[in-house]
C-alpha cells in the first residue's frame, strides 16, 4: 500500500466511526449515552454528582458524570496531579437544532392524524419538508411499583412526514421563494384517520395529550403497554443515515455534524490519550470532556454552558487543603471550545472574508473575533498552531466579515465566567442547521490527532502561554 492510501484509510476508518456514533444518536440523550457506552469499555467510573467523589476520584483514575442524562463530563486525573495544577479541556455540545414533539401533540385535520412539534434552535426548517422522520428520545414510564424512570427510546421506522406543497398550488404571485408558517404549515403527518379507525387502534383516557398511535409504537420499542408511558421529551429525526460521500469518498453526508462531529472527535481523543498509560502516570494535569446541552437555545439551562456546571466540577476536583487552589488551577488551565466552522460555500464565497476562506480536509478552523464573539487571543492561538505544525496536523484560520453577523459558542461563555485561557476551534462544514449538513472525511482524523496531542502534551504547554 503506497503512503497516501494508508493515509486515506486511515482517515476513512475515522470517518466511518464518526458515522456510527452519529447514526447511533438522534437526540441529545442518545449522544450522551453512546459517549458513556465509549468511556465505560476503557474502564472510566461513574460518578453521581449528589454523592461525596473524596474517597473516589484519585490519580490515574478515569471518571465521568452526566447531567440530565443531556449534558457529559468525563476526566482522568494525572498520576503526578497535585491539587492548584491545571485542566486541559475541550467543551463541545450535544444538541442541535430539530423539532421537538409539544406536550400536547393530538391533532386531526381532513382526516389526518396530525403531531404538533416546537422549533429547537434556529434549524433551517424548509429542510424538514419530505424526510422521512421518525422520533427518539426519552420517555417517563411507571415503573410497577409506582416509580418514574426515565427510558431512552427511539422508533427506527419513519413515521412521519412533513409534505410540501406541490408546484401546481403554490401562490405563484408571491415569487419564486418558499415560504410557510413555523406554527401553521410545519406540522407532521402520523397516519390517516381512516386507516386508524379500521385498525380499532383506540385512544386510551391517559394517553390523550398525544395520538394513541403514536404512543402505542413508543410502548412496542420498549416491550411494555401504552399505559405506563406517563410522559415524553422527544425529538424527530431524519431516518436516512449518515453516509460517506462525494466521487472520492472525500464527504460525510449527515444530520447533527453540528455539533456530534465534535463531540465525538473530543471523547474519542480523550480516549486515545490515555491508551498508553505512562502519559497519564507522567502527568501533572487533568484531562477532561465537557459535553453541554442547551447550546442551540444559549446555554442557559442548568445543563447548558451557562450554568456552573464546569465550574462546580472543578472546584470538586482541587478541594483539600489548599484554600486557593481552585483559583490558581483556573490560570493553569486552558480550554477548547469546539464547536463546527463554516467552510467556504463555492457559489456564496463572497459571504467570507478574502483571506480567511476555511476550505474541507484542511484541518480545525481557529475562529477569531475582535468583538469577542470567540474567545481565541493570539496567545491561545499561536501555541495551538505550534503544537499542530509539531505533529503535521493542518488548521486553518477564520474570522467573519466585519459587515456580517457572526454565530457565537460556548467559548466566551465559559471563558467570561471561569476567566480561563480558551481558543476556539471546529471543523468546516456547509450546510450548517439543515436537516442533512455535510463536511470532509478528512477533519475528524485532523480534529482527534489535534486533540490528542493537546491531551497528551497539555502541561509542557502550559508553561509557554503565560498571558499575565
Ligand atoms: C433535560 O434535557 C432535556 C433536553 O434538552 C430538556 O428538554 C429537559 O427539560 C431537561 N430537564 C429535565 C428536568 O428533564
Ligand atoms: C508510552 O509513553 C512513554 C512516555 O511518553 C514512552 O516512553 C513509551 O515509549 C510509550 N510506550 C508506547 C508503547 O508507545
Ligand atoms: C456558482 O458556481 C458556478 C460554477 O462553478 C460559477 O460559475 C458561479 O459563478 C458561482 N456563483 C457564484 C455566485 O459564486
């Protein structure tokens, strides 16, 4: 095999796990629980937030926690880590923009049997007409004893469908755009009246907030009767797969890149950085993956970005002795936001800025703003760059046009609150917020290798960006 195969495969091999922890994660919760199923097979410990971790977390120890069951935070702890030295961290986040079922969901109209679903997030909604949608999520189900447990669940045939209006009866006075109503033209068909009654599917009294339909297919996932089921967070989902695509294989065609393609390279990378256990015993840091909810929405939730949630957990891990040691470890500590970029579009290229046109398979984009909208300074930047140029790990740079609006992340969210050396980093993709976005095969190896080394290589690091 010549070099640049193997390279290719390689990359490929990436790739194609990428696409099964996508395909394995419709919602949120699905994200955090295949990030757990990873972690638990190279022995990290759970950890419950409401118990004492004194007597449990100690050096060379793998942990992680989960908030929600929506939010993730797993860390390994290095043998030579005192308390007052410092966290490497890289943050990314398990939602995405989607449409969420409404508490009461029961609709009928013309014979339809209707589902009434919330935007989440700022989707590009036009996207959601003709998929084939299906739901998964998590639902609360009496327990015999009376108890509510929290169950994941998803329903792998498509079951829904949002229809477009044909061409023959659009308004064509209105011009070519398509455009439609979030609350009124954006509702899912279940099935057809008709074909219910005929079944004698029934409605059950409990049951009535949402189509007994619906809820009795959620009930058969889960092996028990409709009844049980006492309430449901769900999202839809597009059930077509997420695939390698492009003549070269050179794409991922996906859903949720936005931002499970992060979430996925920073779990990964931390994994891989432990395989050899002398780098963890040799370390003088922590190690750690935060995974936040709430993203889409601003982070303002008690498993979003913007709440303490980082913060608690590193006040827990530099309790002792030290009084200050919370304080000091935060000036030792760095942070990776990830969080994917915007590669440049060939027929919208003048929506970036000439000199900074992030293009696929050409590493993680570092995103700069002057207004703060990420929290990368030069300092955080330069020795990221370093360690990338050391490893032959390509990155690009980014920074939006100054007549144009820019996103923003979790990066000066948690850089503003903890006052923590933070750069921010992702992937390029296109089609940001469509129900299928798509990015190059390549950056997921580009993304973990870089986050590797930063794992592994974190506390030689430190000493080079002191920003004083
Ligand atoms: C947990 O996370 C989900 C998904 O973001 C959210 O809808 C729900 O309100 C959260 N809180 C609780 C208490 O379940
Ligand atoms: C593991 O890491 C140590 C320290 O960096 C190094 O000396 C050793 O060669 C590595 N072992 C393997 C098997 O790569
Ligand atoms: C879109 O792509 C085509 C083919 O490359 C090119 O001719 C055209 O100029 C592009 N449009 C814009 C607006 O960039």
């Amino acid at each position: 095999m010549s070099k640049t195969t193997a390279t290719a495969t390689a990359a490929l091999a990436h790739a194609t796990e990428f696409l099964d922890f996508v395909n394995q994660s419709p919602s949120p919760f699905h994200a955090v629980e295949e990030s757990k199923k990873k972690l638990e097979k190279v022995g990290f410990i759970e950890l419950k937030e409401r118990d004492s971790w004194g007597d449990k977390v100690e050096p060379n120890g793998k942990y992680f926690f989960t908030r929600n069951k929506s939010s993730l935070i797993a860390f390994a702890v290095g043998g030579k880590f005192i308390q007052g030295n410092g966290v490497s961290i890289i943050a990314a986040h398990t939602d995405s923009p989607c449409l969420k079922i409404k508490p009461v969901s029961k609709k009928e109209k013309f014979g339809y049997l209707q589902v009434g679903v919330q935007t989440y997030g700022g989707g590009l909604w036009h996207t959601w007409f003709d998929r084939d949608l299906s739901v998964a999520g998590r639902v609360m189900v009496e327990s015999e004893d009376g108890k509510h447990i929290s169950k994941l669940v998803r329903v792998e045939k498509p079951i829904l469908r949002i229809p477009n209006l044909a061409i023959h009866l659009v308004d064509r006075t209105s011009g070519e755009a398509f455009t439609f109503n979030k609350e009124t033209h954006l509702t899912p068909v279940l099935a057809t009246s008709a074909k219910v009654l005929n079944e004698k599917v029934t409605g059950k009294e409990e049951v009535e907030k949402h189509h007994s339909v619906l809820v009795e297919l959620l009930a058969n996932e889960l092996s028990i009767t409709g009844e049980r089921i006492k309430d449901l967070e769900l999202c839809l989902y597009d059930t077509q797969p997420s695939v390698i695509g492009g003549a070269l294989d050179e794409f991922i065609f996906s859903p949720r890149l936005d931002n499970l393609m992060m979430s996925h390279c920073s779990i990964t990378a931390l994994i891989r950085s432990l395989e050899n256990d002398t780098t963890l015993a040799e370390d003088t840091c922590i190690r750690m993956v935060a995974l936040f909810d709430n993203e889409e929405i601003g982070s303002k939730s008690a498993y979003g970005a913007d709440s303490h949630l980082l913060e608690a957990t590193l006040r827990r891990l530099q309790a002792g002795k030290n009084p200050t040691a919370f304080e000091e470890s935060i000036h030792k500590s760095f942070l990776v936001s990830a969080d994917m970029a915007h590669a440049v579009h060939p027929n919208y290229s003048e929506k970036h800025e000439e000199n900074h046109r992030p293009a696929m398979h050409k590493g993680l984009v570092i995103k700069v703003n002057a207004n703060q909208r990420y929290a990368t300074t030069a300092a955080t930047s330069l020795e990221i760059k370093a360690l990338a140029k050391k490893h032959g790990i390509p990155v690009q740079e980014f920074v939006v046009r100054n007549d144009m609006a820019c996103g923003s992340t979790i990066g000066p969210i948690l850089s503003a609150k903890l006052g923590m050396r933070t750069i921010d980093v992702g992937a390029p993709q296109l089609s940001m917020h469509s129900i299928r976005e798509m990015c190059g095969t390549e950056d997921v190896q580009h993304s973990i290798q870089l986050f590797n080394a930063f794992f592994q290589e974190y506390q030689h690091l430190d000493q080079k960006i002191l920003v004083d």
